[in-house]
C-alpha cells in the first residue's frame, strides 16, 4: 500500500517542501545526502521543476560542503541523493533556475573562497563541473543568492550582496558569456588580476595573446593562468638585456 510521506529538511521552523506518495516510513532516506552525510539543521533547500523528463530536482549543501542533488522523474521514485561537487566546496546556501529556451538547468553557490560558480546540465545530460564566474572575495562563502530567468533578451541573472555590501548582479543574455558586476566606487570586481610583477615596462595584445616586457629586457606570454596566492600564467619568450620595447604585428 503506498502512503504519503514528508519530504523535509529540520530547521528552526519544519518547512514542508513536498507532500508526495511513497513507500517506507515517515523517516524517508531521502533527510540524508549523499554518502549518508548529515544535512545540517536549517540548511537552505531549492527545488526546480524541469519539463524534460518530467523532472522534479532538488538541491541542497549536506554537511560535508558537498551540493547534492536528489531528484524524481514523472513522478517516480525519489532517487539516491549524488553529489555535484566534491567535499568542503562550500557552506549551505543554493539556488537554482531551469532555462527554458536552452534546456538548462543551472545551480549557484558561492564557493569557501568567495567565488560564485554554477553548476549546470543541458537537455537533461550529464552535470558539469562547478565554474567560477567571479573572483575570490566576491561574497562571503555561502552567501543567500537568488536566480531568475528573464525572457526579454533571453537573460539569466543571479542576485547577490557581495563582500562590498553592495546588490551585485551577475548575468548572461542568449546563453552567451556571463557578464560580472560593474564598478561602484572603488571596487570593480568586473576585472580579473592576471599579473602583479612591477618589473613590467610594457604590455601588447595580438587577438587573444597578451605579451609584457620586463625592465632586465626580458619578454614574457600570457598563458591563461589567472593570479591567485602567485601569478603563474606567464611564458618567458626571451632573456634579452638589450630589448628596450615590444610590439606586435599581422598574427602575432
């Protein structure tokens, strides 16, 4: 005989997420996350209804700092809850949105290091690794984010007060590149550090390589590597004294 179970996360004040038909007890396996690894009490819960499949998914941060996801399709059983990230990712707080027009289904969280990263899946496929879309020190880990789907141009934002206590919004139009928070005083979180040498005299660009001159006449590429405790994206090109400027021309 099926019977109706709770789906619930403990918190301060129980929040019912779902009334659903199952089997079993009360007690469903599904209050735990992947691993058998506790939820931690009051643990921000989101859950996303995604037409594909008839898919109903929901995520939530356990108590290792994992994002895990359990999910059921049309209207089945409950799956066994997996992880999407590894262990000591983040502290809880999520978000999630599914994007229509593209068949995606993207998830938020701001990192231990303060990075926002999204965590997504396209036409019901395999998840993605987490990609950071902004700096360290962005927001504080675990900060509360919000996420929603525009039509107009086809945007996809996602709110957060971020580290300066300033609303930032983080955003992409057409499923293109997503687009950082511009500067407000100070701050401008919409640039990335990419080197902090002061023995640098000069820099050029040709299309997507950037080269930089020393002042002992050494030249140096850029590799793709952006600075984090080190800077270590840089190629030396050559060890020439005597080189007193750089240029580029045609290709390169």
């Amino acid at each position: 005989m099926r019977r109706e179970n709770l789906f619930f996360c403990l918190a301060a004040l129980a929040m019912v997420l779902e009334i659903f038909g199952l089997p079993g007890t009360r007690d469903s396996d599904l209050a735990h996350a992947a691993g058998g690894a506790a939820l931690p009490p009051a643990a921000p819960v989101v859950a996303v209804y995604q037409p594909l499949d008839e898919q109903l998914e929901v995520f939530i941060v356990d108590a290792t700092g994992a994002l895990n996801v359990v999910w059921k399709d049309n209207d089945g059983a409950w799956k066994t809850p997996f992880p999407l990230t590894r262990a000591i990712f983040t502290i809880p707080s999520v978000s999630a949105i599914y994007y229509p027009t593209y068949q995606q289904l993207e998830v938020f969280v701001v990192d231990k290091n303060g990075i926002l990263n999204v965590v997504w899946k396209d036409h019901n496929g395999a998840w993605h690794a987490p990609v950071g879309l902004t700096d360290p020190g962005f927001a504080p880990a675990g900060a509360p984010l919000a996420a929603v789907y525009q039509p107009p141009n086809e945007q996809l934002e996602v709110f957060v007060v971020g580290a300066n206590g300033a609303l930032n919004v983080v955003w992409k139009d057409n499923n293109g590149v997503w687009k950082r928070p511009p500067c407000s005083g100070g701050n401008c979180p919409g640039w990335q550090m990419l080197d902090n040498n002061p023995r640098t005299v000069a820099i050029v660009a040709s299309g997507s390589d950037l080269y930089q001159l020393h002042n002992d006449g050494w030249i140096w590429q850029y590799t793709g590597a952006a600075c984090g405790g080190d800077c270590p994206g840089w190629l030396r090109l050559d060890d020439n004294g005597d080189t007193k400027s750089i240029t580029t021309g045609g290709d390169k």
